[in-house]
C-alpha cells in the first residue's frame, strides 16, 4: 500500500511587507497587512485553515490557477473580499498599486468543524457581503489594540461569520456581484484622476458631476451604481490613501500631510483617519517605520 503524502502548504507573497498587525485567539488568527510592490505581483497560497480576505483599493485585479483552474477577477470596493476553503491552492499574478492594504482571517479548523459541523468546500472571489465588511472592520481596530476581552469578541466575531460564510458557500446567500449599469469605466477614470488631482482642494458634487458630464441626480445614482460608495466616500477613500503614502514615504508633519491630503485640519484629519484604520496617524507611521 502506498504511504499517503503529506499536504504541501506554502504562503507566498511578492512585494515588500511594509508592516503587520498580528492577534490571535482560539478560533482566529488576524492578520492586518501593508505591502509595497511593482505593478505586478506574484501569489503563492495553500493553508490548512478556512480565510476571509478583505482587500483594499490596491488590489484591482488577481489572474490566477485555482486548484489547476485558470481564472481572473476584477476587485473593487464594492467586491473586495475572498473565502477560500481549507486546503485551496492559489498560483497566479496580483495587479497592484504601489502601495496597498488587506486583512486576512484564518479561522482555526477544528473551530470551524465542532460549530459548523461540516466543511466549506466553495471558493467565493471577488464578492460584497455587507455585514461581513463591516464586521471585518470592527475587528481590525479590535486587532490593533486587543484587551483581555479580545478572545470573548473574536469568538463571538467568528461564530456569526462562520454562519455567513457557510451560507455563501452553500449558495443560500450569493455574493452581490458591482453593478453592471452605472458610469463608464472611462469616465471613472477621469473621476478618479480629477480627485488625485485635486486632493488638497474642496472637491464638490458639482464639479465631479460635470467632469461625468451628467445632472448632479443622474451622477449621483450611476456613481452608486459603479463603485458600491457615495462620492463623498470615495473621496474620502483616497484621501486617506494619500495620506498612508505621504506617512509612510514622507517626514512631513501631521498637519502638512492634513492639508495636502484635503482635510481642513489636523483634527479632522485624525478623526477621519483613526475611523478609517483603526489607529491614528502618529500610530500608523510608527508602525511602518519599526
């Protein structure tokens, strides 16, 4: 009889880790990850425990063989998050921005195996579920400052995500793919190239409306339509990724990275920013630079 071979793990990534956020309890390990790489990126992954990825702007697009299967996929923040099963083998080609964020969550299997009492065997890439984005939120700034009462809030974290993801898998909750009406991907593109542009100005609905070319009303719903976000969101999405690049790149001080980046001042930059990453910005740049 031929002797089984054992598993082949492997966990691969290009680029350079620019910094990491790392807690665990029982049923979870998290991960809080910043990276810098070229436009290209390679990916290697195979690990014995169940992962929810949630990437940021950085990742627009993964082309890859999983399990042997050739595939690619679009990510947007309106389809930023990924589950792969126990066991999945990921080979293939990130497209990424220079610098660029995402979480990872590996649940602990013998976790997943007494409450699910049953295995996830369905990949979902690419995909938004409010409720797990938000709950990945809430447990990035629980991660980042974790307390005795950690381990109580990532049980309770892990239970009701489990219950989500098993549903995904199972295709009674699918995946809400972006919307497919909305702006042209031209026009988003001048949009976004007008905001990077224009981050230390007032950015109006006006004026993003008539770089679309449209009615205030009309670039309101196709903008919704196209991204998953209001204006406002997205705006201030980029403001705070400026504001990473500028922490991170950058020995200016807070209130010129503030101004620079579009906030009317230090406060408010700091409010904006501890409630967009967990951490303030003094905290942020630490963290890059250790």
């Amino acid at each position: 009889m031929e002797e089984a071979r054992p598993e082949r793990f492997v966990r691969h990534v290009g680029g350079e880790l620019v910094s990491s956020v790392i807690a665990r309890s029982k049923p979870i390990r998290v991960e809080l990850l910043s990276r810098t790489s070229r436009p290209r990126m390679n990916w290697h992954f195979r690990q014995p425990e169940l992962t929810l990825f949630w990437f940021g702007k950085g990742c627009p697009r993964l082309r890859a063989r999983i399990d042997g299967r050739p595939v690619e996929y679009q990510f947007s923040e309106a389809a930023s998050l990924a589950l792969f099963p126990a066991g999945t083998e990921i080979e293939g080609e990130w497209s990424v921005e220079p610098a660029f964020d995402y979480t990872v969550v590996f649940l602990d299997p013998k976790f997943v195996e007494r409450r699910l009492h049953g295995l996830i065997e369905r990949p979902a890439i690419a995909f938004r579920h409010d409720q797990l984005a938000r709950g990945l939120v809430e447990l990035g700034q629980e991660a980042a400052t974790p307390d005795n009462l950690f381990d109580l809030f990532a049980e309770g974290w892990a239970s009701q995500a489990l219950a989500h993801m098993a549903r995904l898998s199972r295709g009674a909750e699918a995946p809400k793919p972006p919307s497919r009406g909305g702006l042209p991907a031209l026009k988003l593109r001048r949009i976004e190239e007008f905001v990077r542009a224009n981050l230390g100005e007032t950015i109006s609905l006006s004026a993003l409306s008539d770089v679309a070319g449209l009615s205030k009303r009309h670039f309101l719903r196709a903008f919704q339509q196209s991204t998953g976000t209001s204006p406002h969101r997205y705006v201030l999405g980029l403001r705070i990724a400026s504001a990473k690049r500028r922490l991170s790149d950058t020995d200016e001080s807070l209130t010129s990275i503030a101004l620079a980046s579009g906030f009317s001042h230090a406060q408010h930059f700091s409010s904006a920013f501890r409630q967009a990453t967990g951490m303030s910005p003094s905290v942020f740049r630490q963290q890059r630079r250790a």
